[in-house]
C-alpha cells in the first residue's frame, strides 16, 4: 500500500504541491479506528515521544526528590525554542542536581525561535547546550541518573543504563520490543531512536490518554504529565509553535508533540484515543495540517474552539508583502 495524498498546498485556486503521509488513531486497546497510508510501517518517531521517555524521570523518584513542578516537567516533554524561560527552566533543572550545562550531551545550537536568537546575538552571547531545543529532555535524562545513583557521563550512548531504562518504557507503552531485530539510528540530540509500526505509537498515545492497560502507578505518572503540559504548554514548544498553540486553545483535552521528519502524535483523552502521523516527505507544515485534521474530526469543539482552530486545519499562505496567495489544506481521506 502506498501512501495517499493527505494534504494539498494551493496558490490561488491552483493545487501546487501535494504531501503523501500516513496516520492510524488507535482505542487503549490498540483497536485501528481509522488510519490510512502504511500505518503498519516503522518510522523513528523522534521528538514526538518524549513524554514517554519521560516516564523514568517520575518513576524513579527523581521529580520529587528535585521538587519539580509543571514547567520542569512540561520541558522534559518539550521541543522547545530556545526562549529565555526554557533555557532557564532547563538550567535550573540542572542546578538542583548540582550541575550545570556542561552535564548535557545534546550539543549546542541557535535558538530555532528566530526572536531569541536575534536576541541572543545582539546581546553578543552564543548558543550553549541549554539552547538546544532538547536540552529539557537531556537535563531529565540527567536527573534521572543523578537520583538513581547512575553516572550520567555518556548517557546518550545506547548501551548506557538511563537509555536502557527509556528505551524499557517505550517498549512497555507502544508494546513494540526494541530488540536486535529493530532498526535504531542516532537522533538529533545524539540519543538512541529506535523505529515503531505508526499504529503501535498510536496505541501508546492511547494509553498516555487514558492511563489504561499501564498498571495502576504508571497510569498515575502519565496524567501528571499530562497535566504539566496543559498547565505549562509554553514549555513544551514556545511562542508561534502549534503544540504550543494547539494545547493553549483546547486545555487538557488534547496532548500534541511534533517530532522531527513531520511526525505528530497526540492523546485525547476525553476520547480515550492515541493519534500517530507521519508525514512521507518529512515536511513539518503538512504534518501539522494533518494533526488538526484529525482532532478536529474526534474532538467536539464548541463554536468559538472551532471557529479558533479552523487556522490550523487550513493555514493561510501569505508573501513577503503580508498578501494571501494561497492555503494548505486537509486532502484524500481527511477532505471529509
């Protein structure tokens, strides 16, 4: 099966590009509600998943011995812009185990929020670790080791115990092994990414939604996260970003985490429902229109939510003039 056209890219009334992907949206059961495209297919679902990487960080007790709140917690889910709260956040994360930015593997790189990198520029500073918009990931990972007694030092090496223990957690919530027999390639911020079938990130995000086939303790840990993020949804993306912006409108009835190579995956746990996208030729743009297709289709929203989230199912396209040439739009299977 190859995968449809999902999305459209129009320039007046003219269809200039077209964006091929696949989806599955899956009950706490692992039930296919409804997918297109090769759901079955692996894909690294990169950044999309760091709320399940984030399991070890409560699970050991490391959260509550450092006394983090909702906006630590919300960064160790986050992709986030580099902007001043983040790096602060992260940093001070860090300083609660007694470290600093030096502890972090993830690498150093410009704010991707285009504001604080300017900002950061004019004021004659460079880009550290903490700027690295997985650095609130890494200093997680960091804590976690600390609290439990592991070295840190090379925590992002796949052999290294604190990614054993995340690599167990994901295993458990996709019930998809990570095995010799799984690829795994090396992520933008040098951890381990392992690859899963599209419908099996689904049916994990379907239990993040509903704490359901987790056991009663886990179950607990994934609402906290969930509420963290709803609470703190800046933390998890930053300013113009659509998991930001998308969770800032609707609450706590969804949780969104892009990924890298136009990946998206979502809970709604009102629904009891995972949602996994993968865009074919990694374009973030399309994958976005995607995403909000599919919550628009199984999350009831009143008037005023509808009317608000309609900018997210078809973006405006405007020129460096600030005219409307065109739009995206949902194509194919999610035209209806």
């Amino acid at each position: 099966m190859s995968d449809p056209v999902l999305v459209e890219v129009l320039r007046g009334a003219f269809v200039e590009s077209v964006h091929r992907g696949a989806f599955a949206v899956c009950d706490a059961e692992g039930k296919v509600v409804l997918r297109a495209g090769e759901a079955d297919r692996p894909i690294y679902p990169r950044s999309a998943i760091k709320a399940l990487q984030a399991l070890p960080l409560i699970e050991s007790g490391a959260a509550d011995r450092f006394g983090f709140g909702n906006r630590e917690l919300a960064l160790a889910c986050s992709s986030h812009g580099g902007e001043p709260a983040h790096v602060e956040v992260a940093a001070g994360m860090l300083a609660k185990a007694g470290l600093d930015e030096r502890a972090l593997e993830c690498g150093a790189h410009w704010p991707s929020s285009a504001a604080a990198s300017q900002a950061l520029a004019r004021s004659g500073g460079k880009p550290s670790a903490l700027h690295n918009n997985c650095s609130g990931k890494h200093a997680g990972f960091v804590c976690f080791a600390c609290a439990s007694g592991i070295d840190p030092a090379g925590y992002v090496g796949v052999r290294h115990e604190v990614q054993r223990f995340v690599a167990e957690a994901v295993s458990q919530m996709t019930g998809h092994p990570l095995d010799g027999d799984t690829a795994i390639g090396t992520d933008g911020c040098s951890i381990p990414t392992y690859a899963v079938p599209i419908h099996r990130l689904a049916h994990a995000f379907a239990r993040l939604a509903t704490g359901e086939g987790v056991g009663p303790e886990r179950a607990k840990v994934l609402a906290r996260l969930r509420e963290a993020c709803a609470a703190e949804p800046f933390m998890v993306a930053g300013s113009g970003r659509f998991c930001t912006d998308v969770m800032t409108l609707l609450g706590p009835k969804v949780f969104v985490k892009t990924g890298a190579e136009g990946v998206f995956c979502a809970a709604l746990p009102g629904q009891g429902l995972g949602i996994a996208v993968k865009c074919a030729d990694g374009t973030g743009r399309a994958a976005e229109v995607i995403m909000a297709a599919l919550i628009a289709r199984f999350l009831p929203m009143d008037e005023a939510d509808t009317e608000d989230f309609a900018r997210f199912l078809m973006p405006v396209q405007k020129n460096w003039n600030g005219i409307t040439v065109g739009r995206i739009r949902p194509a194919g299977p999610l035209r209806a």
